[in-house]
C-alpha cells in the first residue's frame, strides 16, 4: 500500500516506504497519525498480519484529550432504574467472575476515506481495527447485583474524559438487551496486562460485535434510564440511514437509527504495493459482528476469477479470523482483492453503502501491487510548508493542530459546515477572517 506524504508516522526515522514491510525486512512501521490531538492514531497495515493486534500497534480514537484517571481517586457508579445503586471500587470490581475474550474493535468511521464523495471526518483507510485480547467482568453480574428494574430501557454510559469547549460529552446508550448479553463486559485488562490509558484505563465497555463508539472508555458511571438518551452522541452523531440513499445526499437524524453491528469485511495485509516474482504469499484477515467467517476468495486479476483461501489461526465468535493464499507471481502490475463470507451468507459488497457520516465501509477492495525484481524507490516524506490565512491559526489551533484539516477532503458548503461546527464549540472565528479561511480550506483540502 502506497502511504501518501499527507500521513505522518510517529517517531523519528518515520517515512515508509511503499511496498516496505516487515516481511521484505524493511523494519516496523510506526502507527499512522491522523491527530496527535487528540489522539487518532491508525494501525498500519502489517497489523493484519497479527491475530492478537499488539497494544503498540492497536488504533486509538479519542474525541477529545486523553484523562488520565488515578486509580485512587476512581470509582464506578451506577444508578438509575435499579434496587440497590452501587459504587464499585477496582478491588470490588474484581470479585465478581473473571471473563476473557477475544473479539474485534472497529471504528464505525473505518474506511471513511474510500467513500465517494468524501465526508467529514477522521480520514482513516483500513486500520481503525484491531483484534484484543479483553479481560473484565459481565455487566450482566454486576447489574443482577443492583437489581434492574423492570422499566429500565437504555444504560447510559459516561467516561472521565472532557470535552473541549462546547464540544457535547461523549455519552453513549446501549439498550439492555445488549447490556444483559453475557459477552457485553466491563473490561479492566487489554492483551493481558491492566487496560492501557489511551485504551480507556481503568475500565471500558466491551460490546463484542458492535463497531467501537458503543467501547466506552474511562468508564466512570452507568446510568439505567427508562427512556432514550437525547444527547448529541446518540441523537445526531453515529446514526446511519437503514435504506440507501443517493451519495452525497444530506439525510435528517431522525430517519437514521443509531449504528450497532459491524459488517462483514476482509483486508489485504501483504503483499503491500511491491513483492519479488516467484512464491509470494497473499494473507490478511476478515471479520463480521457476532456470526463467524465462513470463508474468503482472493482475486489476483481484478476480479475475474477468484479462489477461496485457507483460513487459519484460531477461530473465536468475535475475534477476526487469519487467511492466507500462496501465489506463484511473475513480473507485472496486479490488481489483488479479498472477499469474506460469514455463516449467515452475507459477503462483502463491491460498492459499501454511501451514508452521510461514512460509517462502516466494508467493499471489497483492489489493492495495486507491482511484481517486479526491481525495489522501488522511497519517496521522500515532509509536507510543504504552507502559508496560512489571516486568523487562522488562532481560530483552529486551540484544541487540534491541522492534521484534523489536512485530511479532509470537502467541497466549500461542506467546510462552511465544519467551521459551523467547531465555531459552535468554541473556536474563535473572527468574522472578518471567516472567508479568507474557507477560501484557504477549500482550495488546499478539496475533493
Ligand atoms: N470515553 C470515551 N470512550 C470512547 C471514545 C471517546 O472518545 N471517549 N471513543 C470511542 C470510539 S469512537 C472508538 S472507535 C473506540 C476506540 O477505542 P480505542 O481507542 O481503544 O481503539 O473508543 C470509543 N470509546
Ligand atoms: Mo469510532
């Protein structure tokens, strides 16, 4: 996979170059950064290679500044529609029955950036996944504890991170369906070691099965309502339209439901842009929600033929499931693809369904790569230096630097709406300098 000179790697040392990989000896590639802050930060994609995800490599996808929670001033609350409110201390926490699993956490915006037209947002391509190793306790034992009344509906979770001026709170809703599924955890520990901060020490919700925004991290207090939660996170963000809608199209919240499930989907790990002729092993790995991969075919010729792979490693409900396929390539230039299958029948569209926050791609994808004796040659790394518009920097620097700006990629009326947005969160936009700075955005970051 070519890495775009627009995307910065933490560390120093940091371009990679296309088509380098563990596997042609070029060295661990760092995560790509997408915000340093706050922190959105991508698996490169080796990562797909690995079926643990190492926590060094895992995405991380923060709304707002990492809280540093300590573990002596944190407690978890629960109240709401219950008989007994709890407040649970770690040690208290770990009383109740000690349960692991294996399972995916994707970001509902992964593969935001293949959508056509583009869409606001976190730019990621593949690597807002990863596939850990979770350690917690049942929210269904600590909630048979409190005693759920009968009237309660929705658990409203909140974490101890803060938003960022007016920004609303992250605050997310499960329904207690979902709550009560023995798989929904409270989870204090990540690949066998005590949760990482950026990953939400020291407790998160595991919700196997459903893209990320319902993995409340920091977790601090849980509230049973008995009626839905209004708030921005659940009423405005991460809802997509349930019939298809032209692309492009604006569509109103109130008729798009709140995203869950994740979709069947597979990713190209290696060969990446460039691989020696002769034996060359195409391998990646696939998932779906709570329903195993039945199978996956690759396609070296663009999707002429395809053949099914062998899966491999092991196979657990929510974890995502190894595949591998051997080639024998001779020198050219080769569209690759995959396609999963799960067991209910449902397998990866050639075209993901467009909706207007670019929620769940899952197309299949063709991947370019050059069989050839001949390694290609870096391409150099930094960005140009660019001149910025009178205000700009005071107006947008306060909370992110511009890599938030840098990736998008929005016609006019769409940056209007973003300066809208973060002009409503507090951004100081002077209005003499509005124009001059979506003339600037506008022209550098356009479709
Ligand atoms: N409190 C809190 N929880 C959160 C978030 C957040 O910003 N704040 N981001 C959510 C989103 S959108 C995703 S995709 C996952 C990412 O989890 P990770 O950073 O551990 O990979 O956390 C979720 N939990
Ligand atoms: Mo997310």
């Amino acid at each position: 996979m070519t890495i775009s000179r627009r995307e910065l790697f933490l560390g120093a040392a940091a371009s990679l170059a296309p088509g380098t990989s563990r596997a042609d000896g070029g060295g661990l590639s760092r995560m790509v950064v997408r915000s340093p802050r706050p922190e959105d930060l991508e698996m490169p994609p080796e990562g797909f290679s690995e079926w643990v995800t190492p926590i060094d490599r895992f995405f991380v996808r923060c709304h707002t500044y990492t809280p540093n929670v300590k573990l002596s001033d944190w407690s978890l609350k629960i109240d709401g529609r219950l008989e007994h409110p709890l407040t649970l201390r770690i040690e208290d926490l770990k009383k109740f029955p000690r349960v692991e699993l294996v399972g995916v956490l994707e970001c509902a915006g992964n593969g935001r950036r293949y959508y056509e037209p583009h869409v606001a947002g976190t730019q990621w391509a593949d690597g807002a996944v990863g596939n850990g190793r979770w350690a917690g306790v049942r929210l269904r034992d600590v909630l048979r504890k409190a005693g759920l009344r009968g009237s309660a509906k929705v658990l409203l979770f909140d974490g101890a991170d803060v938003p960022l001026g007016k920004m609303p709170d992250f605050q997310r809703t499960i329904p207690v369906a979902k709550a009560l599924d023995p798989d929904t955890l409270l989870a204090y520990e990540m690949n066998g070691q005590p949760l990482p901060v950026e990953h939400g020490f020291p407790l998160r919700v595991i919700a196997p099965g459903w893209a990320g925004d319902s993995w409340v991290k920091w977790l601090q207090h849980v509230e049973v309502l008995d009626h839905e939660f209004e708030g921005f996170w659940m009423k405005t963000a991460y809802r997509h339209p349930t019939r298809p809608v032209a692309p492009g199209t604006s569509v109103d919240a109130s008729e798009m439901v709140p995203v869950t499930d994740l979709a069947v989907k597979s990713v190209i790990a290696l060969p990446s842009g460039w691989a020696r002729p002769g034996p060359v092993r195409i391998q990646g790995t696939a998932w779906s929600n709570r329903t195993p991969i039945r199978k996956v075919e690759v396609s070296t010729d663009g999707g002429r033929s395809w053949q099914a792979v062998k899966l491999a490693g092991p196979q657990t409900q929510y974890g995502w499931r190894l595949w591998q396929y051997d080639w024998r390539a001779a020198e050219g230039r080769y569209t690759l693809m995959s396609r999963a299958t799960n067991a209910d029948g449902e397998t990866q569209p050639a075209m993901a369904a467009w909706n207007p926050s670019g929620y769940l791609w899952n197309a299949v994808r063709p991947v370019v790569v050059t069989i050839s004796a001949q390694a290609p040659s870096a391409n150099d790394g930094a960005a140009p230096d660019m001149a910025y518009p009178e205000g700009y920097r005071t107006a947008c620097f306060g909370c992110h630097d511009d890599h938030m700006m840098r990736q998008q990629r929005l016609n006019r009326s769409q940056w209007e709406r973003e300066i809208d947005k973060m002009t409503g969160w507090g951004a100081p936009v002077r209005p003499e300098n509005r124009d001059a700075i979506i003339d600037y955005l506008s022209g550098q970051f356009k479709p």
